[in-house]
C-alpha cells in the first residue's frame, strides 16, 4: 500500500481526473484506428491501386503497422489507467470512499480486454490477409 497521502482529497481528484483523460484517449484512438483501417481497405479495394499489386503489399502492410502501434499504445494506456486506479482505490480506502471495481484485465467482457481483443483481432487480420490473400 502506498504511503499516505499529505492530502489525500486533492491527489484523489487529480488522479480521476487523469482516469478520465486515459479513458478519453483510448475511446479516441480506436476512432482514429477504425478510421485509418477504413481509409486503407478503402484503397486497396479502388480500381487504380487493384492494377498494381505492390501497392496493394504497401497498404497491407502499412495496415497491420498501424494496427500494430495502436495495439501497443492501448495496452500502454489502459497499464497507466489500471495503475491511476489503483492509487485512487487506495486514497478512497483511506477518506473511507467507495473503491473503483477491480477486475481481471485480460477479461473480454471489460472495457480493457474488449479493446485488447479488437486490437489484437485488426493486427491478426491484417497479417492473414498480408500472408494469405493474394493481391492479383
């Protein structure tokens, strides 16, 4: 347990406020994720980018890149966000508030491991079809 907090009120209001702010970004990225992966299925499916197969390799790969990276700054987002929430549950057991619910992260039926999942299904997808599919 964390040492005590000189004033705990205040450290407890921050800290949700940043909660907040992660879990504002996190619903962002994955707008700007399924944007980009609609943008590039797009172009791989035009008529100009059909005629030339290495171009279609360029946009397959540069999906699962992206993919990828979005992946990797979710994950990073939602350990920042589990570790804000862990101190805000520690402050509040301090004050004598209710504490934020603690569950699994990997869970598929949280918000965590939802979004993991889809992440991790967009990068498996886009390495299938960079592997699999042929381009012409």
């Amino acid at each position: 347990m964390e040492p005590k907090s000189r004033y705990p009120l205040e450290e407890y209001k921050i800290i949700c406020e940043m909660m907040r702010g992660y879990a504002l970004l996190r619903f962002y990225q994955m707008a700007l994720l399924l944007g980009t992966a609609g943008a590039v299925v797009t172009a791989i499916a035009s008529d100009a980018v059909q005629r030339r197969p290495v171009l279609i390799v360029i946009l397959k790969l540069t999906g699962l890149i992206v993919s990828w990276v979005f992946l990797v700054m979710d994950y990073r987002a939602s350990s920042y966000w589990h570790t804000l929430r862990a101190r805000a549950n520690d402050l509040a057991a301090e004050m004598g508030f209710m504490t934020f619910p603690v569950r699994a992260w990997w869970n598929p039926m949280t918000t965590t491991g939802a979004s993991l999942v889809m992440h991790a299904f967009l990068v498996l997808g886009w390495l299938y079809t960079l592997l699999f599919v042929r381009t012409a």
